[in-house]
C-alpha cells in the first residue's frame, strides 16, 4: 500500500453510522477527483469456495477495471481449492495470482490492502478479526458470527479500526429494499404488526458435496486450523465440506438463509435484536447424517426491551423438500402489506370502511403503490453475479476508496447474528430463547447459551 493511500484512510476514517448511498452516489469523474483514487487496490481471497466462484467472483469483474481493484492472491488451506484458485484468478485478470497455504502467509507477506471473506460459517467472524488486525479492509459474508463469543470479538476487534468492512446482506445494496426501508421509517406504512418470512427449496442435494468427498485427505488441507476455536475431533470430510449440515460448524437454515430476512427486519424497524425466539423442526426428509433440520418454523417478538407492551411477531418458515425457490418477506401493518415477493404496497388485509364503521373508527388503508426497480432474490447458490450482490461489492469497493460507511456495516452483522443464535440456543434447548442487553448474552430459559 502506497503511502499516498495510508494518509488518506487515517485522515479521512469516518465513525459515524447510517446507510451510504451505494453505487450510484459516484460519478467517473467525480470518482477520478477522490484522493487516493490512482492507487492500485490489491485483493485477496480467503477462502476459495462456491459462493466466492459464483457470486464474488463475477461481482468483481463487473467493477474492477473502473475501480482501479486487483485480485492479487488466493488464500485456501486445501491444496485443491488453493490452486484451483489462483489459477481461475489467473485465467481472469491476466497475471499471476499468488496461492497462499493460510492467512498467515497471505498477511505477513504484505500481499493485499483487502479481502473476500467466504470459509466455513463459524470461521467469518474469526476471519474478519484477522483481516482487519492485518490492516485489510474486508468483504464478509453472513452469517457474520454462530456464537456470540465469536460475535462479541469481531465487533470489538472491528471497532477498534478505521477497516471499511461489509458484511454480506446484500439486499442493503438493493433499491426496492431501500425504497421499503424509506417508506416504512417515513411512517406511511404505520406500525409493522407481523413479518411473515419463507425460505423454501426442493432441492436433495443442497449443501452436499458428494463429488469433492473422495478428493479431499487429511494430508491435503490443515484440519487443526480449520477447527479454529471449535472444540477438538478426528477428521471428517463430511464437516469439513459440508459444514452447514452439522453444529458447532453452521446452523444450517437460520445461519444460511434466516440472516438475510431477519436483517431487513432490524433495518426497517430500527430495532436491533428480537425480545425473544421460540423455534420447531426437525430432519423430516433428508436423512442422510446431517445434524442442522432440513425443516423450521421460529417465532420472533420484536419491540423495545422498555416497553414489553408494545412490539410485533416475526415467523421464519424454511423448509427444503419443497418449495419453489422464490424467498418472501411480507410486512404487515393495519392499514395493509407490503410484500417483498411483489415488491408492493397495497391496502391488502387493511382496515376497511365497514369494519371501522362498526366499532366508530376511521379506516385505515394504504395506498397502491410499486417499490423501486426491483432486483429478484433468487435461492440458488450459483447466482452468477447477481444483481444485488453486484451492487453489494461495488459499494465495499467505493467505501474502499471514500472511506466512508458501507451498506451492511458490522453492526448489522452483530445484530443479525443475535437474531441466527438465539434461533439456534431455541433449536438445540427447545426454550423460550431471550438477549441479556448487560451481558450479550443469549439466554435459553435461565443459562447462558454455549455450544
């Protein structure tokens, strides 16, 4: 990194919070005049896996030449997906790409300014806190944190640095999801009453690996370090390729796909965490040795913790032995919905004439009305670079540069992670799941939740 480029970050460092404006708040040429903009960016990649190949992968090359980015490394601690690596990278940028066996090497060797983040579910959190201890802004994908442990640290570590670091909700880069949050906060849409979320997929071998489990050995990858602060046990291929089926190494479905919905809810409402979880399920379909349900249903309360009087219920129904693959969220007030599947407003369900008429009130109907231009969520996970993501690592790219706050800033990571393991604590306690505000602690009945 340039010297030019390290006065700029430490002058120019912002602190404050709130929503940046995302790809379309620069222009090239207002772009060109930023201080610092002639600088190379150099980026890394940690963790060389599908989500990075389908979806970073592509988002980056959208943008890159414009941004003045480079991807200068792959750090994989498989051999396979090291090489594999850097030599797609290669193929694409028209350089070498340095593979490198870990972190360690990737960092001490002063390769890059920034970092993909996608490894395994319980490692993205212990992975920021290395990238930003190493001086690299980061691109880190959710679920941010599976214990709050884990949580708690990467915050704090986070905090303490002027890092750029985006987490990986991309729906906070998408303009129908921003036309939403801006109509909801504006008050026009009235108090939100009940989110209904829905995550379904038919789809037998989502998160398998059958091809890559006879490719993998021991000897080929670094198991030890792949555990991190999990607790120690013999190789396993199966947790090591297929990780979101098994506890303590993802939560399956709350992790995966429940941090994406639930973090629009903490963006609308304002609110950073529910009162409290309640969750059923179980392996119904798939049984095939996972431990994580291929099925939930778990009950939010939301509200502020001073006023337990006041609040709404949010359900978050997965299943994934049937489903159509078209993720929904639907916001109800009174006066009607405002539904994410058709990116809507309308009176729908709301307060009518007669019935206000009956009890002396006034009704209350929303307005018809269409969202922003619409960026589809789709549930497959070759996604090909879409949209939303697109928009998503453009912003972390101009955040880069300007230094200012990115869409999915950490807080919205640590509040979503909240939100995933105190679904989790429900799941493997069966108890009324609670937030202690003084300690940060997930509360399963009268005991702290630890894995």
């Amino acid at each position: 990194m340039s010297e030019s480029r390290r006065d700029f970050i430490r002058k120019t460092a912002i602190t404050t919070t709130g929503m940046y404006l995302g790809a379309s708040a620069f222009s090239a040429s207002s772009y060109r005049k930023i201080i610092g903009a002639n600088d190379r960016v150099r980026v890394g990649v940690v963790g060389f896996s599908d989500r990075h190949r389908s979806s970073h992968m592509p988002c980056f090359m959208n943008h890159y030449k414009e941004m003045n980015f480079d991807l200068v490394a792959v750090s994989d601690i498989w051999r396979k997906r090291r090489e594999d690596g850097a030599a797609m990278w290669k193929e694409k940028m028209g350089h070498d790409v340095i593979a490198c066996q870990n972190n360690e090497e990737l960092y001490n060797k002063k390769l890059v300014d920034a970092v993909f983040i996608s490894t395994a579910d319980f490692q993205h959190a212990l992975h920021a806190i290395e990238a930003v201890k190493a001086g690299c802004d980061a691109y880190v994908e959710k679920p941010f944190a599976e214990t709050m442990e884990d949580n708690r640290a990467a915050l704090k570590a986070i905090k303490a640095t002027d890092r750029v670091v985006q987490i990986g909700s991309q729906r906070r880069s998408g303009q129908n999801y921003t036309a939403a949050n801006d109509f909801i906060r504006s008050g026009k849409f009235g108090q939100i009453t009940m989110v209904e979320l829905t995550w379904n997929v038919n789809q037998p071998g989502r998160w398998r690996r059958p091809a890559l489990l006879n490719q993998l050995k021991e000897e080929d990858t670094d198991w030890k370090r792949y555990l991190m602060n999990r607790p120690f046990e013999k190789f396993d291929v199966r947790k090591y390729l297929e990780f979101r089926l098994f506890w303590p190494y993802s939560s399956g479905l709350p992790g995966q796909w429940m941090s994406h919905q639930i973090d629009t809810v903490h963006w609308f409402s304002g609110l950073q965490h529910p009162r409290s979880v309640v969750a059923n399920g179980g392996i119904y379909m798939w049984k095939d040795g996972r431990k994580n349900w291929d099925t939930i249903t778990a009950v939010f309360e939301y509200g502020p913790v001073n006023d337990p009087a006041t609040g709404f219920q949010v359900t978050f129904a997965s299943r994934m032995h049937n489903g159509d693959e078209k993720p929904s969220e639907i916001y109800y007030s009174n006066g009607g919905e405002l539904n994410l599947i058709t990116n809507k407003v309308s009176p729908a369900g709301g307060l009518t004439k007669r019935f206000a008429d009956e009890m002396k009130m006034q009704p209350n109907l929303l307005p018809e009305m269409s969202l922003a231009e619409a960026a589809p969520v789709v549930a497959s996970a070759n996604t090909g670079g879409d949209k939303l993501t697109s928009n998503h690592v453009r912003n972390w790219m101009e955040c880069i540069r300007s230094r200012k706050q990115p869409n999915a800033p950490v807080e919205a990571g640590y509040s979503h992670s909240i939100a995933t393991i105190m679904t989790n604590a429900a799941v493997h306690t069966g108890e009324k799941v609670t937030f202690d505000e003084k300690t940060q602690e997930v509360m399963a009945g009268n005991k702290v939740f630890k894995f």
